[in-house]
C-alpha cells in the first residue's frame, strides 16, 4: 500500500473509469485490465476497489484543502478572499477534473465509517466559503445573505464545472473562474439603491 | 408497459433505490423486494431495468419542462421571467426530489441511443435559461454576461439543492427558491456604477 509511481497509477485509471462508468459498475478486473496486468497482481498494490476510491477522493479533498485552505486562513477583505477561494477551486475542478468527479458523485458508495469522516472532511471544507461570507456580511461589505445557502449555491456553481469542462471548449479555467468569481462578487457588493431585480 | 398505479410505484420505489445506491448497484431483484413482490412478477410490468431508467428520467424531464416551458415562451421582461423560470425549477427539484436526482445523476446509464436522445433535451432545456439570459444581455436590463456560462452556473446551483434539501431543513422551498433567484438576479441587474468588487 506504499505510494510508488504504480499505486498512483492505479488511481488515475481508476478515477477515469469510476468517473465515466460509475464506482459501482466498475470492477478490480476492469482496472486491471486497463493497466494491461491481471486481477491478482492488482492485489499485490490495493486490498479492495473501495481502497483505491478512498484513496482518489482524499487526494482530491487534500488537493482542494491544499489550495483553498491558506486563502480561506489569510486576512485578506472578504471580496478579495471568496474571489481568489473561488479561483483556487475552479483551478482544482479543472486540473484535476477526474478526481474532482469522483470526489463529487462517488464518495458516497465508500463505506459508512470512511463515508462519515469524508463528510466531515466535505462540511469543513464547506465551511471555509461559509465563514469567508459571514466576515463580507459581518463587516458590511457583503449584503446580508444568508452565508449556508450561498456557499452551497457557489459551491454547486463551481462543481458543476467539473461535468462540462472541456479542455478543447472556448473557455480557459482563468476565464472560466473569473466569470464565476464576476458573477457572485457583483452579486455580493452589489451597490443599494439598486433597481428592484423583479 | 402501460402506466397504471402499479407501474408508477415500480418507478417511485426504484427511484429511492437508484437515488441511494446508484442505478449500477440495484438489481431488478431489489427493487421487487422492495415492492414485495418476486422479481418474474415485477418483469409482467417492465422489460428491464433500463427502461425503469429510462421511465423515470423521462418523467423528470417532462415536469421540468412543463413547469418551466411555459414561462420561458412567454412575453415577460427578462428579470421577471427569469426570476419564475428559478422559481419553477426549484419546485420540481425539492417536490419531485427523487426523481431530479436520479435525472441529474444516474441518467448517463441509459444506453446509447437513449442516452443521446435525453441529452438532446437536457440541452433543449437548458436553452430555455441561456436564451431567457441573452434576451436580458440584448435589451440592456441584464449585465453583458456569457449566457451560457451563466445558464450552467444557475442550473448547477439548482440542481445543488437536490442534493441537499430536506423537507424537515430550516428553509422553505419558496425560501430556498426565493433567495437563489435574488442571488443571480441582483448580479445581473446591479446598477452601476458598483464599487470594484475586488
């Protein structure tokens, strides 16, 4: 179970293959044919297929606690923090689009006592677009929006990349991670008065 | 096959299973143990799996559109249409919220030449929100935004909720609906001039 070249192998075939069949439609013997080696050798690397997906998703949380983590600790403004979290985020969601799906869609066929410390590792991670809110409405730069409900809908924004992305579509991850940041920044520090939106 | 009382509990039984397990991890056995019948039984009402799938990924699509189609075609000022076109989307997506989830996760399972035809009207429907956005960019009331980055952005955040509603959670769905519609629309219609939003 050492983490050599082989077993970081392993994952990126399978996190394509749970990524575009399913964890649950997807068996060892099909990893293992995708690595051109037999089922039993596969054995020698991993104990189980739920092994691997644990071993996928908590290099994705570490990926996106890596990158979003020190900007959410920073004393930046809350305009200027929530902008680059959401930078940091799409960048992950882009670079790393696989795993990001696979983190998104399959955890939840990992088993009940790895499915709880997963979902807390996913609420704290949720937290830090929580808190990075609450201090923009706290100091009155930010309207008075309820931080729950708009760090999920940014949040949801943001993963929903993960399954439209393209690295051959007309937009860059920068372009793509402005536009989202543009979108709910000016919704944020959006200036009263403003015209009534309907 | 045709569409008595019996046949719609097949899809609402199978349309918990799939949500929970996943539509790869559920057998026909299962979801006649479900219905506490025997799985021969459950085949006098379906020929197969696939086509529970397919009947409820079909169900789900048509409410969308029959709940939001409506306002998309009508005359309303871009604001106002848009605003009901969320508030339509999420009353299907907390009301029917086994079936949205199936529709928006599991439906990549159906075969080939289903698969193709339920994309064609996924991308149908989504056009009715980049289109409803680009009347509002043309007439000058909606900020010059991609529509259909923005689109995508939106229905990402919607189809967020089904994952995370409850029925017994802190918001209403007029709330939960009330407040998304408030959160893109202030973005779109912010009047400038705004303060730089970092």
């Amino acid at each position: 179970m050492v983490d050599t070249p082989r077993r970081q192998q392993i994952d990126d075939v399978a996190s394509a293959l749970f990524r575009d069949r399913g964890y649950a439609a997807t068996s060892v013997r099909d990893i293992a044919h995708a690595l051109h080696i037999q089922g039993p050798s596969l054995y020698a690397h991993v104990a189980s297929k739920e092994d691997v997906l644990w071993s996928i998703v908590t290099r994705a949380a570490d990926r996106f606690n890596a990158e979003v983590g020190p900007i959410a600790a920073s004393e930046a403004p809350a305009p200027v923090k929530l902008r680059e979290m959401i930078r940091a985020h799409v960048d992950v969601v882009t670079s790393a689009q696989r795993d990001a799906a696979v983190f998104l869609h399959e955890w939840r066929f990992l088993s009940d006592d790895r499915r709880t410390q997963m979902a807390a590792r996913r609420d704290a991670y949720e937290a830090l677009f929580r808190h990075a809110i609450a201090e923009g409405v706290a100091a009155g730069t930010f309207e008075s929006v309820d931080p729950r409900l708009t760090a999920m809908a940014i949040l949801s924004a943001l993963n929903g990349i993960a399954t439209w992305y393209s690295p051959e579509g007309p937009l860059s991850p920068a372009q793509i991670a402005n536009q989202h940041a543009d979108l709910f920044l000016r919704s944020l520090t959006c200036d009263p008065p403003r015209r009534p939106s309907a």
